[in-house]
C-alpha cells in the first residue's frame, strides 16, 4: 500500500492526527506527494467572536495563510527546477523561503484546529492525560499558563508561543518563535500556540497584545490539543 492509498483508505484516522494531512497537503497523482493546499476553517469567521473578530479570522485565514500555502509551493518548485538545471545560485534564498512559507503553513493549520468557541468546548482546562502531562513538565497549569502568557507577550517583533511536545522524554516545553521557524528546537513538535503577528489581533486589540493573549484562553481547544500530542506518542 502506497502512501496515497493509505491516506485515501484511512481518511478518519489521518484528519484527526495532529498535522490533517489530508486537507493540508492535497493528494497529487502525478508525484504520490501531497501539494500544500489551505484548509477549510474548520468554523465560521466570527464563531470565536468577542475572542477574535471576524474580518481579523477572514483576513487573516483567506490573505495571510493562503500567502504561506502559495510561498511554499513556489519555494519547493524552484527546488525542483534548481535540481533540474544544475543551477543552485539561489539556494539560500530558497531553503530560506522554504521553512519560513513551510513553517508559516504548518502553524496556521494548526492554529485554526486548536481553537473553538466556547460553546462548542473552547476554553477552561485540558482534562486527562494532557493535564497530567502539563503538571508534570510545568508544575502546575497555572504555571504553565502564566509561562506561555508571559513568553507570548514577549515575543521580540512577530511570532508565536509555542507548546511543544518532546518525544524523547515525553516532557511538553514552551518556545517562542519569530516569524514562523525561527528559535525552535529540534526532536519536537508543536502541539498549541498562539499567533502573535500584528494581523492576528491589530484591527480589535490595536497595539494591546496582552489584551488579546489573555482574551485567547477562552477560546483553546483542549480537546484537539490532546489529540495532537497523543499522536505524536
Ligand atoms: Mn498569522
């Protein structure tokens, strides 16, 4: 069974995994390789309103993600074509474009998962194994919220904070990342985080990012967080 069949006959299954493979990377029958295409928002652009308003998801998922979605797929194209030819003179530029797009596209995939409203099971706190683990690597959940709160806020321009899982150890841990890739970790993988780019919060929270981190809690999807670290188990 190659790949595609395995994706194609095991659709439930992958959807629910950590990175949706099926709605992020489309099927290509030419290759057997996925193409990066934008996934649907997996609610209504004002489903998390107060939190996040409505033309901010809009624009933010239409513009900004589709933006990454098209620079990653330009990027691995003028690999190719560089492999192709011979000619690696811009290289830099195109490995560069590549995790920079490639990071932007896996982030904003998982960001719109990680999120719901309140009704539909949107903030409070992470039950089961989840909450153990947070416990256990952070002390407590205050602890730990208090720490991406702060790591959130402190991101130096535009970035993210980040909870990663770490396989090894099976330890969960906080970064902060600039722009979409920069200051991680090898060996680990982010289950949850928080865009803290300008267009995530600027047209409601203007130049108040601690408004909007703290606002942001009421809207974490616990559940989804779960699941993307069980799959990672
Ligand atoms: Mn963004």
């Amino acid at each position: 069974m190659n790949r595609r069949d395995f994706i194609s006959t095991t659709g439930a299954v992958v959807v629910a995994s950590a990175l949706p493979t099926s709605e992020v990377f489309a099927r290509n029958d030419s290759t057997d390789f996925g193409v990066p295409v934008l996934p649907a928002l997996p609610y209504a652009t004002n489903a998390l309103e107060p939190y996040i308003d409505s033309m901010t998801m809009d624009i933010h998922h239409s513009r900004h993600h589709k933006a990454y979605v098209d620079g990653l797929v330009k990027a691995e194209a003028e690999l190719a074509k560089a492999r192709t030819t011979g000619d690696f003179a811009m290289i830099e530029y195109w490995s560069k474009k590549a995790a920079f797009h490639g990071g932007g596209h896996f982030l904003h995939s998982m960001f719109w998962k990680i999120m719901a409203p309140p009704s539909q099971g949107g903030g409070g706190e992470p039950t089961g194994t989840l909450a153990d683990n947070i416990r256990n690597s952070f002390g407590s959940f205050d602890a730990f919220k208090k720490q991406f709160t702060a790591a959130a806020i402190a991101v130096e321009g535009s970035g993210w904070a980040l909870l990663h899982y770490r396989p090894a150890d099976k330890k969960l841990i906080v970064l902060q990342a600039e722009n979409q890739h920069k200051l991680t970790s090898w060996g680990t993988t982010p289950i949850m985080g928080i865009d803290v780019w300008e267009h995530a919060y600027y047209l409601k929270y203007q130049n108040k990012r601690a408004d909007y981190v703290n606002a942001w809690w009421n809207i974490v999807n616990w559940k989804q967080v779960q699941e993307n670290m069980d799959v990672l188990k």
